[in-house]
C-alpha cells in the first residue's frame, strides 16, 4: 500500500472578530506571505471566518491575532487522519 503525500499538512480553520476587516486584504496577504492551499477567506467588516492548508498554523494564527480577536480555531493534522488516527 502506497502512503499518500500530504503537501500541507495541518487543516486550519477560525473565526476572526474586529472592526474594520477586510477580506480581500486578509487572502491577498496570506497568499502573498504564506505557503498553503485552499484558502477561503469569508465575512464582513466585524467577522471573518478563515480555513487554510499550511504547515505553518502558528504563523496563521498569529498573523491573523494581530488583526483582532480569534477563537473557534481547528488545527487538524491532515497526514495523521489520512493513516486512520485521531489528531
């Protein structure tokens, strides 16, 4: 049996709250300055939900931390549910 590669192992996902956010600036940004895939970037001014595929999620999150208050966050390790464990 073949292991399939993961290029970008942990499954990130949060809510974002603040005043004044912008959507487009927020993916603009990360995609400029991080490595990852399948980003979605959704919300308004006051609430930004974010899902992204990194193997950084620390940066994300602090990135995203110097833009207002995050909560709701979801790190899944994408390789280890890909071999059937938990985590």
């Amino acid at each position: 049996m073949t292991e399939q590669s993961i290029e970008f192992r942990y499954d990130t996902q949060l809510l974002l709250e603040g005043e004044d956010l912008d959507e487009d600036e927020i993916r603009d940004y990360i995609t400029e300055h991080f490595e990852g895939d399948s980003l979605l970037c959704v919300g308004d001014d006051e609430l930004i939900k974010l899902h992204f595929h990194t193997n950084r999620p620390w940066e994300i999150l602090e990135y995203m931390r110097s833009l207002g208050e995050i909560y709701d966050i979801v790190v899944e390790d994408m390789d280890r549910q890909s071999r059937g464990l938990q985590g």
